[in-house]
C-alpha cells in the first residue's frame, strides 16, 4: 500500500473494541494512535470491583480470529456449557445452552481480554498507544481531538484524518456528535443496578461450584448471576433495584446484608466468606441502553461498540456485538478498499437495525433471566427447543443459538425464530384436530 | 408570605414558557432572575426568517389566563376557524376545526407573543430580566448556573436555590441532567426541514387569501402552510425533505426554484412576490423530538416546554403544552405551597405520559396533513365526525377537539378516541347487519 496519500486514524478508547480496531487497522498497515483514558492495564494491574464477565461467543471469536487472536483469548476462558439455576431450597436444574458441548460460551475476564489486545494492538509497528489520555471534545468537521492528561492536567490537541470512537457508552465523540442537526440519540437507564461479588476459589483453586455453568439466582423482581474464572473463582453480579423496600438503598448495615443474602441466596453464602466486605466496598453500577443513528460522520467518524449502542448485558452479547462491528468494518475494508466513506456508511447500514434488535432482546431476558428461568413452564419450553433441534438440526434454531453460534444478523435470526413458533404451534394444533378427528371417527363406528 | 425563607429562582431562558413561568413566580411574590440568551426583543425588534407562527388554543390561553395574560395575546391573534385547502389544480376545501366559529385556533406571532410576556414579567417587582446571557452549563446538586454574555464574552456564576430550565430544544440545563445516572433521554430529527417564507399584505393592508383559516397545500411527501398575521399577510412554511430528487438540497437556481413552486403551488406563486429572495435568505430550520426523564432534580431543577419534550409542530400544539406545563406548576404551587419537591415531582407525574403522546400525535399528524388531508377519505371521516360531534355533542368529540379546546389530559383523550372510534363502527355494523336482516325478512315474505 502506498504510504503517502494513507489516512492517520485516532482510536478514542484503548478498550476493547477499540484495541481489536487498532489491530484490525494495523494489520492493514494504516498509521493509528490510540489515546485510553485509563492507565496501561499491562503495567498497572486490572482495576477491579465494577466489572461484569464477560461470555465470549461465536460472535466475537470470529472477530478475534481475524487478526489470528482467537486461540490467545480463548486460552484464559473457561467453556460454560449451559445455565445452572440455583432455587431458593438450593436445588439445582441444568439447561445446556447448546445441542452439544461444544456449543458454550466462554468466560472471559475483562481485564485480561483487554490486556491480550493491547499486546496485540502494540505489535504493530504502525500502531501507537497512549494512556491517561482523556478525549474531553472532538472537532467533528475538522478533524481535532481534544486531549487532557489524567495524570499532569495538561492538555493539548491532536489531527486525525479518521477518528474511530470507541470511548464507551459515555462517549466524549458521540458527544459531539449528538449537537450536530441529524444525529438521532437516545439513552435509557435501568431501574436496576448491579454489584460485583465473589466467590472465592477453595485453597487448591478448586471450583466451589460447577465450573463449567454459568449460576443464576433467579429472584423474580432481582437476581444474582456467578461466572467462573480461570483461577477458580467466581465472579458473582447482582442485579438489584437502586430504591424501593428490597433495593440496594434499603441495606444499610451488614445486619440487613446478611439477612437478604441468608433469606435469598441461601446456598450462596456460606460461598462468599467476603461478602459483606466486598458488599460495602464496591460500587453500585448502572445500567444504561444506548442507541446513536448514524454511527458515521462522512469518511471522518466512525462509532463503535459502546459508544455506537451500548446494551444492558442479559443476553451476553455485548462484546459479541462489539467485536462483530469491528469485524464488520475489516469486511468491509475488503469490499470498498480505503474508500472510507462507503466501509462507514455500510458498516453502519449492516449493523444499525441489527443492534437495536439486540438491545431490545438483552432488555427482554433480563425479564426472563429474572422471573422465568426458575419456572417449570420456561425449563418445558427450553426442553422442547432442544428436542426440536435435535430432530431438525437446520430447521428449528432455538433464537438463543442463533445469536449465540452463529453470525446470522440479529434481525434475521430474531424473524426465523418467529417463523419457527408459528410453525409449531400451527403443527401442534393440527396435530390435536387430527387427533380429535380419530378419535370421533372411532367414537362414531 | 414570609420573605426570608423563600427560595430565589433562576429561570434559564426567556422565551414562551420562561416568561410565563417568570410571571406564575413574579406573581406569587418569589424572587426571580431570568436569564436569556437573545437581545431583549423589546427594544431590538423581533428576528424573522426561521419561525413558524403559534396556533394558540384552549390550554395555551388557560396559562395565560391564570396571570391575566388571556385577552392582552389574544388582542394580537387571528382567529382561524378551519383549514382551507389547496389542491393543485387550485380548488379549495374548507374543515371547519370545531362545531362552531368559537371554537377556533389563534395564528400568533412568535415575537410578539414572546414580548407580551415580557413586559408581563417585567412589571412584577421580584422579576429582573438579563439579556445576551448564555447559560453553557449548571451544576445541578449545588445550585450554580454559569453564565457567558453575548456580547462582552465575560463569563460569571449566578447561584440559585431553584433553577428552572425553560432554555428550548438545545437546553444546557437539560444537557448537564443528562450526564446523570438515570436521566432518560432522546432526540429524533425528522428527515424534513422547513423554511419560512411570506405571502405579504395587499397594499391596504387586506390579505390576500381566506384571512381565518390555517392553509395547506398537502402534496403527499410534503406540504406548504400558511398562517395569517394581523397585519394582513400571510408567514408561509415549506416542510420539504432535507435531501433526495424532490428536497432543498436539489433547488440550487431561481429557475429550478420557480420551476417547483408554479407546478406544486400554482395558486400561491402570484402572491409570493419576493419568493425567491425569501427561499435563497431564510435558513433551512429542522425540527427534532425530545424526550427526557425524570423533568426534574429534588426540590432544585425543573426542566419545562421545549427543554423537556420538544415535538413537532404539526399537532399545533407546542406551544400549547409549555404553557400548559407552566399552568400545571402553577395548580400544583396552589396543593402544596412551597413544598418544590412535591410540586416538581407532581408537575413531572401529571405531564410526562401526557407530552410523550403529544409528541406522537404530532408525528402522526405530519404524515396526515401532507398525505390525507386532501383525500376525499379524509374529508369524508372529518365530516361524520363533526356530524356525530353535533348529534351527540357530549358523547363523540373528534381527537382534535378534544386536543385543542379542552383540557383533557391527551392521554385520555387519546383513548377515549379510540373508544368513540370503536363504538361508531360497533354502531355501523350493527346497522349493517340489521338491515340485511330486514331486507331478508322482506325477500323471504
């Protein structure tokens, strides 16, 4: 590739998908900085107590394995083979989530990903890193991006031909984005919250619980979910409402603490020896569903991952998603070239409607997570799901593998899924009619 | 009442409902500074080229009247009593908006309105009133709103007990709620703009068409209106897609302007003289939807009219529904004193749902003044429903009426509609089906 006429592209956030754009770009061999607020995780440590595990899947493979880092992250996780869901009596039920052991989601720690990203973002000779570097404004139309370090206070400016935002859900690009006349934008938080806990692994790094699961503490109005770590911990999220009388707001002491968790999570407590002090320590996060239209600017801005839609975590999509907007992009580098206006505008085009799909899903299993899981009519339908599989591997996809094993477009998938349910029904109510036909041809003989 | 105690107001924004609410305030004896981003338009004159003219009706004038305001605005206003419109073969059709000429909508002028206000605010003695001062920014849990002066560039910090944030679609103060946890919030723009133009008075001051009426020219992807000012000519609106074959972005010339108003607007041409310096000087305005959620913070900021639900205008009813909000305040000020947490919170209650189905009438209504309001089907169902109006003037009450000439929450109006809709048809088939029945009768003796 001529070196000349190459556009230098800006990376705001050295996250996750941010850091698989630099190497996706890097590989092409473009020029990119890439400025991250935060520290550098590979030095520093992983800041912890606010992070929810991720569950890598078929998705977000995919888009590792294009720049050969599928194997690398994939090394850290641990394989969950299927939901375990914890009643309150402690009993135990198992939903495997594919039709085989090989159909898991992986999970993934945060930090970790992030660190196996920025080692392989810094491979590239043509790529940059920058930490403690806060992107405070940009300069849509012309290109400027506004720097203020975390550390000195200083702050200064930099030129990018192309900025790729890929700041998070509380992006500083969109930010600037949103004033401009066009820019459709919209941000909705959950009446939830979520706490990180754990459950630590036994002193030999044994597993307290089923390693290869991932735990949820069905509650109806709340819930508590566990993902294991490769070190034999688990990572455990509850879902809580901020107010009201069983809310976050109305635990006050270790008193209140150790009654709710004893009331509810029964089994899980004698699990977490620290529970009160990483309770009373570690924040309260939010949850918020973001949704931008359109996520480009020309061939200038391109928004990505959280910044593009952030989405509440239910249906362990998120990174998925990200991932597979970068991978996107680096499809559409194939198709268009540096034709950048076109691999935005298409990237944004294969991804926008498929996105808002996701979110509403991920909103929607929060419910089902919640309330329906526990319940013997949802463990009958997920059973029926997997027996209708089975018989009709290409036909009948339950909607969660779809999302989950393949890169079919959300939308589609989520079209199919309707299309399949008619189909039993309509099956299963002639099945009775024929039946009931039967059985009054032989009443009548 | 005890003048220690009581909180000083900051209203950010002095246009409708930050003057209305300067007046509800001043009023009630509170100490209030108003701060407003434009020259005083009392002295400076009244900017022109950008607006669209307010249809001021039954809840607008309600808010006014509650501080003697009613008969001052309404002295300037042109009463319009139904929408005339135009067919391109230049044949009129008249809807009359109600079942009698006294109910009617009022064709007001921005500015003036705007400067009734105004000097309405400015007699109260606790009301002062700050010109050229742009608000860029408020801290919301301490109070203090900064300010930066138009013209001298100098920035200061005023602090408030209660900012009241009346500051429009592009709201500051909306702005910094939104960088809080739970604050929902959305903007859509619609793909269309606008552009303002003039039909002018006759040299006598006579105007050119039907003085009392609200003119369309509804062409299906778009329309003109018209509204009629007091000094006899005519502010027009072009609502026209920002982009695409027909649009603003594909008039470059005189010629092609010319070329699409003789063959779209034959009849309005001839009384457009200045046409094309208006088309070529007047901006392209666009017009966006807000949402926001919750409109308030504690007793210490209330977000009102534009700044918390911009809409559309095609309903005719945004004006009407900041006022509204103003007017809401006010009743509520009367339930709980100076309780500003309750009055805020109740305020938000009563009108949140209220405007978010406001917003979508008002969306709606676009698509079905520029695509229906010219079908004989339209006309059809607009005339059975004021003739089910005059039958049962207690019972049916076509959606609009119930919008513009009452005070019915729109929510309830909205289902009551519904309601109406589906007995009427009830009552049709029924009719149907008894007639047949009769005729059957008849054919079988």
């Amino acid at each position: 590739m001529a070196s000349k006429k190459q556009p230098h592209f800006v990376i705001v956030g050295g996250g996750l998908s941010g850091s698989l754009a630099a190497c996706y770009l890097g590989s092409a061999g473009y020029r990119v900085d890439v400025y991250e607020l935060r520290g550098d995780m590979r030095a520093g440590g992983i800041p912890g107590g606010k992070s929810i595990n991720l569950a890598l899947s078929h998705r977000g493979i995919e888009g590792l394995r294009r720049v050969g880092l599928a194997d690398a992250v994939l090394a850290h996780a641990v394989p969950m083979h299927g939901r375990t869901m914890h009643a309150v009596d402690g009993s135990l039920s198992l939903q495997p989530y594919g039709r085989d052991p090989s159909q898991c989601i992986n999970s993934v720690s945060r930090g970790q990903l992030n660190i196996t990203l920025l080692e392989a973002a810094d491979t590239y000779d043509s790529v940059s890193l920058h930490f403690n570097e806060k992107c405070t404004d940009v300069d849509i139309d012309g290109g400027d991006v506004f720097l203020e370090h975390m550390k000195t206070g200083e702050t200064r400016t930099v030129h990018a031909d192309i900025i790729i935002s890929a700041d998070g859900a509380f992006s500083a690009v969109r930010h600037a984005m949103q004033r401009r006349v066009g820019f459709n934008y919209s941000q909705n938080w959950l009446e939830h919250g979520f706490k990180e806990l754990v459950i630590p692994a036994g002193a030999d790094g044994a597993f307290a619980m089923e390693k290869n699961a991932l735990h949820i503490w069905p509650r109806h109005s709340y819930m508590m979910i566990a993902l294991p770590n490769a070190d034999g911990s688990f990572t455990c999220t509850l879902f809580w409402p901020f107010k009201g009388e069983s809310s976050f707001e109305a635990i006050k002491t270790e008193g209140d603490l150790m009654r709710f968790f004893t009331k509810n999570f029964p089994d899980a407590v004698p699990l977490m020896p620290t529970l009160p002090k990483d309770y009373f320590e570690n924040p309260v996060g939010a949850l918020v569903t973001v949704r931008s239209s359109p996520w480009y600017h020309e061939d200038k801005v391109l928004l990505l991952g959280d910044a593009a839609h952030a989405i509440v975590p239910f249906y362990g999509q998120g990174i998925n998603a990200g991932f597979e907007d970068v991978l996107v992009m680096g499809e559409c580098m194939d198709r268009f070239g540096d034709d950048w206006g076109r691999i935005f505008e298409e990237t944004h085009r294969i991804r926008k409607d498929n996105v808002d799909a996701l979110a509403d899903l991920a909103l929607h299993n929060f419910i089902e997570m919640r309330d329906n899981t526990g319940t013997r009519r949802f463990l009958w339908r997920k059973k029926l799901e997997r027996v209708l599989h089975r018989i009709f591997p290409k036909w009948y996809i339950p909607l969660y593998s779809m999302a989950t094993f393949t890169r079919m477009p959300y939308t589609r998938a989520i079209s199919r899924a309707k299309t399949q349910d008619r189909v039993v029904i309509a099956c299963a109510i002639s099945a009775v009619v024929i039946g009931a036909a039967t059985v009054w041809q032989w009443v009548m003989r």
